[in-house]
C-alpha cells in the first residue's frame, strides 16, 4: 500500500530519505503503524484504477496511415533540411 508523507524522515531499514508530500510504500503493517504513530505517514493514498474511458493523450485521428508508407522513408522525410535562401 502506499501513504503519504507527513514529516519528512530517514528509513532505518533502508536508509532512504522520504521527504514531505512524497508517498511510502510498504505491506509491513507493524512498520506502517509505527511510522503513522509517530507523525510520519499519513493515511492509505488511493491509486486510480487504470482503464476504462479516460482521455486519450491525441486529438483526433491516429497519424499512423495504417502501414502503407515504411518507416525508413517517412524518417528520411523528417530529417530533409529546409531550403536556404
């Protein structure tokens, strides 16, 4: 599970620093109950399920034209320089 960090802390098990607003992630329940005790975790931060109906990262059609033109070609069409005048 993964929490939020309260006060910024070195973990003696593993020595790393976890600063304030990072998240700890731990399955040890004793260990997570000493650090929330202590003031250094927050609560259980809920993970977003993946999938479904989110927004996609294009607008529009796909650039891909379905495999007609090869890819050796389309990146030398890239890489041609511009004209000077």
């Amino acid at each position: 599970m993964k929490y939020l960090v309260e006060t910024t802390f070195r973990d003696k098990e593993t020595l790393k620093r976890y600063l304030k607003g990072n998240t700890f992630e731990s399955t040890d329940k004793d260990r997570i109950e000493t650090l929330q005790s202590g003031g250094y975790l927050g609560k259980t931060i809920e993970e977003k399920a993946k999938g479904g109906r989110g927004r996609s990262s294009g607008k529009g059609k796909s650039d891909d034209p379905g495999g007609d033109v090869n890819e050796s070609s389309k990146a030398e069409s890239e890489d041609t320089p511009a004209k000077e005048e």
